[in-house]
C-alpha cells in the first residue's frame, strides 16, 4: 500500500508541469504595399521551467495567387527566470521555386547546425553565435505577453542555421494604455559583402497594449530589402 501510495505521488508531480503550462494561439495578418499578402500564426506551451512553440507563415489572397510563399519554424528548450533557453530547433521554407530545411542542436548556449544544405557567405565564429537563440524563440520573446520589467528590455542576437543577427528593442514611447518599443534588427554575420551593403540595419517597432496586468503585443512594424511590412495582431 506504501508503495502505491508513492507511485500515485510520483505520477501526479510527473503531470503537474502538464496541468500548469499555458498553452497560447496567436493570429497576425501581415500586410505590406497597403494590402495583405499573409498570415502568420504562433502558437506555444510554456510552463515555468519549459517551453515549445510553433510558427507558420503563408501568402494569402492576391499575393498567394501570385507567388506561393511559405514558412514554418518549431523550437522547444527550458525558461530561466525570463529568459527562454532553447534546445532544439526546426526551420522550413518553401519559396514556390526552392525548398529548404534547417535543424539546430544547442549545447551549453551554442547553437550548432545538425541538417541543412544552406552555408553561410562568410564564415561565423562560435564565439559570435556563443548565447544566440533560434528564430522561433526569437519570435516568442518579442511577442509573448510582457511585464513592466521585461517590457522594451530586448538585446538579442539570433541565429537561423547560415545568418546571425542582433535584435535590440530599448526605446519607449508611451500614449495612454499603448506602449511601443523601438530598436533595430541589425546584420552581424553570415552575409556577403553586397547583402550588408544593400541593408545592414533596419528599424524594427512593437507595440504593446496594456490588457489586465501584461503588456500585449499588438502591432509590428518592419523595414526589410522589399520594403516595409506591418503585422497586426487578429486573436
């Protein structure tokens, strides 16, 4: 009877993570050129020592019908604190004329590459990729749902299998119940001469709006080589 009573024990702290994890979908539209050409839909279990999250993109309406573009990223990895460790990561994109797979491995903070044809243009260092996160990761630490101390607090580099970037979003603009942070997206390795030439850093914006006692992500707004994008929160 002891022993049963232990097992019991033991299979409700095995399922306690399981009860107390928060499961979230996201919606975005992503609009660019003053019309919509896409979708974008995260969704992620974060629990207090775990994490897994999904994110899919794909052209719709006009610009599907035009070029069929595509993309899904998948990670998962341990929460310290409010830091987001990953552990494991997947990256797919289908262009409509190429189609790619990415698969990183991460030990001890150092993202390695485990599958994927794609190399780099130049050559990165494992001292410049030491602490970078995966772009699923990436995804979530921006659009997760913010406290007052973690809220325009983002200094992150990031890295996809071939390109390292840092992301920094410090500055604050408050209006009412509306708070939005501003920083760059800047190129630091992996590109060709002529692509940092083209575009080294480009503003990145986000909005969050004040719901309950979180800041909400709301409003993104970017600059790439194509122009600019906006992507607006639909859930």
């Amino acid at each position: 009877m002891r022993h049963l009573g232990r097992a019991v024990a033991l299979g409700i702290a095995l399922l306690v993570p399981s009860f107390t994890a928060a499961a979230e979908s996201q919606l975005w539209s992503v609009r660019a050129f003053g019309v919509k050409i896409g979708e974008l839909q995260v969704k992620t279990v974060q629990s207090q020592a775990t994490y897994r999250g999904d994110g899919s993109f794909q052209t719709t309406g006009l610009a599907g019908v035009l070029k069929r573009i595509r993309f899904s990223v998948a990670s998962n990895g341990r929460v310290q604190q409010s830091r987001l460790l990953p552990l494991a990561y997947t990256g797919f994109i289908d262009t409509g004329r190429r189609i790619s797979e990415t698969k990183l491995g991460f030990t001890d903070g150092l993202p390695t590459k485990i599958a994927g044809e794609q190399s780099p243009e130049t050559p990165i260092s494992n001292t410049a990729k030491q602490g970078a996160i995966d772009p699923m990761t990436m995804m979530w630490l921006t659009v997760r749902d913010q406290t007052a101390a973690t809220l325009c607090n983002i200094d992150q580099t990031q890295f996809d299998g071939t390109r390292l970037v840092r992301i920094t979003l410090k500055t604050r603009n408050t209006n009412g119940n509306m708070t939005t942070c501003s920083g760059t997206y800047d190129r630091i390795g992996g590109y060709s001469a002529e692509e940092l030439a083209e575009l080294k850093t480009s503003p990145l914006a986000i909005t969050y709006t004040f719901t309950g006692d979180r800041w909400r992500a709301t409003e993104i707004a970017l600059t790439s080589r194509h122009g600019k994008a906006r992507l607006l929160r639909q859930d």
